[in-house]
C-alpha cells in the first residue's frame, strides 16, 4: 500500500463535446436529409471545434454537404468535386510531384494544352461514346417485367 499523498493540484479536464450533427452538415449546417437535394452526394465526416484561443472543445460528427467537400483548384480557386480533380500524379505517375505552375490538384478545365493532351491519352480508354439511345422496352429478355 502506498503511503503518498496526493498533489493539492487537481486535474482540470477541459469538457471536450462531440455533437452528433445528424443530417446537418457539419460545416454550413445545411440539411442534408433525405428528399433535401444533398443527400446523394453528401459525406461521411467529422471537425474539431476551437475556442477564440485556438483550443480544442469538442467535435461535430456527421456529414459534409456537396459544396462543403469541394476542394479548391490550385490555379483558378474555384472548388473541385471529390473525384473530379487532375493532379500530377493522374498524368505523370511519380515522374513528377507537381505541375510545372508549382500546382498539385486542378479541375480538369484548368489543365495547359500540352497537361490536356496528356489527361486525353492517359484516360482515352475511359472515355466512350453512346452513340445512339437504345430502348430496351420491347427487348424479349426483359419480357418478364412488361406489364
């Protein structure tokens, strides 16, 4: 058994909250429920919330809305959807850490001609085109689900 005295100095633990923010955003609180418009494309998210002194008091969990998961293009400043950026490494693998602007992630609009003719040879086999609109609703495979 130890014979120790406690220091008269007592732990002050800071209340650190975390809110669950439901289908608010946790950024610009706009709702992102289902039938609101942002549902679909909204994301799975959390942010830690500071006091005027830069201090940790808690964390919001939730979700980001579209606009609030945008990131901004390293040329124009302009927000770029997720899965939707051009970065160095989609054209040039490890060849180069950043373009030649000193740029990391644009849209793909923002991209020179010669950084454009390179995204159109590193994604050609991506890229199709439907040429025509099939109806598929006199088609006998799908026989079935015709009422």
């Amino acid at each position: 058994m130890c014979n120790c005295q406690s220091n008269k100095k007592e732990w002050i633990v800071p209340d650190f909250i975390t809110v669950d923010m439901g289908d608010v955003c946790i950024e610009c609180e706009r709702d992102t429920s289902f039938g609101s418009g942002y549902f679909v494309n909204r994301l799975p998210a959390d942010r830690m919330v500071e006091d005027d002194d830069g201090n940790e008091t808690g964390q919001r969990i939730g979700y980001l809305c579209t606009e609030c998961s945008q990131i901004p293009c390293d040329r124009c400043g302009e927000g770029i959807y997720i899965d939707e950026d051009v970065t160095c490494f989609d054209l040039y693998g490890d060849e180069k850490g950043e373009f030649d602007d000193g740029a990391y992630r644009v849209h793909e609009h923002c991209l020179t001609k010669e950084e454009k003719k390179k995204f159109d040879e590193v994604y050609a086999d991506e890229q199709f085109e439907i040429s025509e609109h099939i109806n598929l609703a006199d088609d006998p495979r799908f026989k079935h689900l015709q009422g």
